[in-house]
C-alpha cells in the first residue's frame, strides 16, 4: 500500500512532478543532515571524482558554488539503513509500477548566501542516449525550502517531451552541470515544502532551482527509482555530454588508473 492519495498519483501522471509535504520524519532529517555536512566538510569523494562543482569549472582551491557528492551514501554508509528508503520504494510502486526499484542517491549543496542556481534541465540529458526509462528522482530538502533558498519549480507537462538540445552551464564544457536551450518557464511551478517533505519529477520532467539567497546552508538528499531501462534503436546522442572535459572526469580517471 502507498502513503499516497488516487489524487496524488493522478497528479503525478498528468503534470510529470508531485510535491508532498511528509515523507521522512523529523528525527530521521536530523540524523540525516549530520551524516550530510559531515561528508560535505570533509570534502569526501573529492580525489575520485564522486565530489565536485555541479556550477563551476571545479579547479582546485576555488570555492565551489553548488557542490555535489555522488553516491553520498558510499560516504555515510547509514544512508542505506534510512526508513525513508522504504518511503520511496512504496511512491516508486504507486507512481511508476510495482517492478520498480531503488537507484542511486547523489546530495546537492547550495551554500547560504552564494549558492548557485540550477538551471533548466532534464535529468536524462545526463544520462546513457540508448535507453529509454521510466524513473523518477525523489528530493527531499534537509531544511524547509522556499524560493528565497533554492526549492524545486516544474514546468507542468514538460516529461510528454522528448529530450530538447542541452549545453553545459555557460556553454564551458569544463562545467558539469547542463542547462536546456530555448525554455519556456511562463508556466512554471515552485513547490516550497517544510524538511522532510519531498517532490518527484520524471527523467524528462524540466525543474530548476533558484540561487540561495538566504543565510542558512540549502540541503537536498535526491535518490532515484525506476524500472529497467529498455535499449532505443534510432541513435539517439546527446552531444553535449561527449563534449564535456571537466575537472571531475579526469580525477575519475586518475583514480581508475
Ligand atoms: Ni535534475
């Protein structure tokens, strides 16, 4: 049985995205920021590349204005051992199918005053061009969010798209991070929601995240949920990820090698 409504799943289906005001309880969020700024400080995963600038070009003693750890729960193994996992599983059986499983986790900083927005992107543009997918990613923010901080906005409607041309943030292929050419956000959406609320949006769904212009640290825990990925035959690319030659990939690379 899912926590969610037939209204909230509806919802979902029809718009690409959901916002909901509870899904993890408060002594998890208090546990679970620990384990966050723990990771953050100690810069973890930062030699292998799992730690790096989603926003800027990542050099080295540059501050970073929107740090991100891949796999923050490689980094604080009681991540694995949270209840909220079990949370996401049900709203993954009751928004995407009952197949669906738990995927990878990755936590997105956004520094009190300095943090960086996040532009207009699909979460697939990062993704293998030869598979189709049916997934969702679940944000859930560690404070309560609102515009002023850095919450998520949807553009309703936006995963019927396919995939739309994507660059990396400032055309500077050193940058992670992309950012969807040729957006219309006239009828986009933000969702504020207290900690340990949550959102869900689909691979295709467009979100963005504004600058955090308040004085407190903006934290969001994001982990993935799907069914299979199932291979495409027209040979779909995705250009914009062969271009890139960031500072992250080559500290990867050192440490594969
Ligand atoms: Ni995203």
């Amino acid at each position: 049985m899912s926590f969610l409504t037939p209204d909230q799943i509806e919802f979902f289906k029809d718009n690409g995205y959901l916002s909901i005001d509870r899904l993890v309880d408060p002594d998890e969020i208090a546990w679970m920021r620990e384990a966050y700024d723990r990771i953050f400080s100690r810069r973890a995963g930062r030699d292998v590349g799992d730690q790096f600038d989603l926003a800027g070009t990542d050099e080295e003693g540059e501050e970073p204005k929107l740090p991100q750890i891949l796999s923050p729960s490689k980094y604080a193994p009681e991540l694995l051992a949270g209840r909220f996992r079990e949370r996401v599983l049900q709203a993954a059986g009751a928004l995407l199918g009952a197949e669906a499983t738990l995927g990878g986790d990755h936590a997105i900083l956004k520094p009190a005053l300095t943090g960086a927005e996040t532009p207009w992107h699909q979460d697939e543009a990062y993704w293998d061009p030869d598979f189709d997918y049916v997934s969702f990613s679940a944000w859930i923010p560690l404070q309560d969010v609102n515009v002023e901080n850095g919450c998520m906005w949807f553009i309703p409607g936006s995963h019927r798209m396919e995939v739309v041309p994507h660059h990396s943030i400032g055309h500077d292929p050193r940058v992670h991070g992309l950012e969807a050419e040729g957006i219309d956000d006239t009828a986009a959406v933000a969702c504020p929601i207290p900690a340990g609320g949550a959102t869900f949006h689909l691979s295709r769904t467009l979100h963005y995240t504004g600058p955090n212009r308040s004085s407190v640290p903006r934290r969001a825990y994001i982990i993935g949920a799907g069914l299979p990925s199932t291979p495409r035959t027209d040979g779909r690319t995705f250009p914009w990820n062969d271009l890139k030659q960031t500072a992250r990939e080559e500290r990867s690379r050192r440490s594969n090698s």
